[in-house]
C-alpha cells in the first residue's frame, strides 16, 4: 500500500506545505475507509490551505488551457472544514481556475460534507489508486 506522506511534493517554485489532514484523508480514502464524491463546486466556496503561490509554469499552463477548453479540467481534491472546501492538492490548477476566471471547479471532494448550496455532487465512490501524469 502506497504510503502518501512519503510522496515528495517539493517541485515547482517551493515547497507546498504539508497538509496532514489531506494526506489522512486520503490514506482513508485509498483503503475504503472513507468514500468520495465528484462535485462541481463554486470557486468561492473553495478556500486553498495556505498562501502558497506556484510558481508560474508555462507548460502547466498550456496543459490547463487545453483540458479547460476541452471542458474537462484538472480535478481539485478538497475537503470540507468550516464550511468551506479546502483545496491543498493543485495549487497550479486552482490559480489557474481563478485566472481564467471559472465560476465553477470540478472537485473530488473527500470524506463527508455538508454543504448543499449551489453544488453539484455525484455518487460516492471509493478512492482508486492515484496514477502519475508526465506533461512535457
């Protein structure tokens, strides 16, 4: 079993910091534990973890621009806390989203939520096992 906390996450232009509570959250969601849902969410209803700022990558870019114009974004994983989404995962994407002014998000949020208003969710499902994209 793929222990998360061990993945290194220190690319782009510094370190993203660490956010334990995902990383639990996700250890759950990988063994069944917890179930997820796809949600189409309102970008005011997504709060990033920190004031992390990305560095700019013009590759990543493109790739966003490619995949959002194709109406099919790059995934944020959020969770709930305070009645808010807490995205932690992509802050490349979620700057993007908010660059490209997007109204909406496409989520995968984890564990349970309460919030209803103006989100759309799928149906639970189980975590599968993440798998690495390489973008050149």
């Amino acid at each position: 079993m793929l222990d998360i906390s061990e993945i290194n996450t220190s690319f782009g232009g510094g370190r993203e910091p660490k956010d334990e509570h995902l990383i639990d959250l996700l250890m759950k969601a990988y063994k069944g534990e917890i179930l997820c849902r796809k949600a189409i969410v309102p970008m005011e209803l997504i709060q990033p973890f920190s004031d992390y700022l990305p560095a700019a990558n013009e590759a990543y870019e493109k790739y966003f621009a490619e995949r959002y114009k194709a109406m099919d974004p790059p995934q944020l994983f959020v969770y709930e806390k305070d009645g808010k989404f807490i995205m932690s995962d992509d802050y490349y994407a979620y700057y993007l989203y908010k660059a490209v002014n997007a109204p909406l998000a496409l989520c995968t949020v984890i564990g349970d939520t309460t919030i209803t208003d103006n989100v759309k969710y799928g149906d639970p499902f189980q975590l599968p096992p993440p798998t690495a994209e390489v973008i050149e």
